[in-house]
C-alpha cells in the first residue's frame, strides 16, 4: 500500500505520473511530496510508487485540483 495524503492507496507499481492522472489531478497544479522530499515534475512519470512509499499532493489553485 501507497500512503497518499494519509489515505492507503493500491497505487504499488505504477508511476507517480499515471497515479496522479488516474486520480485526477493536473499535474501542473500540484507540487508533490514522495517520502519526505519534493519531487521535481519531470521525474513523475519516472518515479514508480512502492509498497511502504508516503505521498503528499498539494494543490496550488484555491478550491481543490
């Protein structure tokens, strides 16, 4: 299990890019948190989410993602 936002997520073995877009967020307008450091944007689709792996997503628009 993924910890995303402090929920459990079945997101092991897919990249952090295909879980932000199957979850609907605009990458764009996000910046995110993977296990304690911000994640540069262009290593999303690179960044593959493991069992144990802690996520934060924070929006940068008022009003939600």
């Amino acid at each position: 299990m993924v910890k995303v936002n402090g929920e459990p997520q079945e997101a092991a073995g897919e990249s952090l890019a295909a879980y932000l877009a199957a979850a609907g967020y605009d990458i764009r307008a996000v910046a995110v948190e993977y296990n304690g450091a911000i994640l540069p944007k262009e290593r999303y689709a690179a960044t593959v989410l493991a069992d144990g792996d802690v996520v934060e997503v924070v929006c940068f628009m008022g009003g939600g993602c």
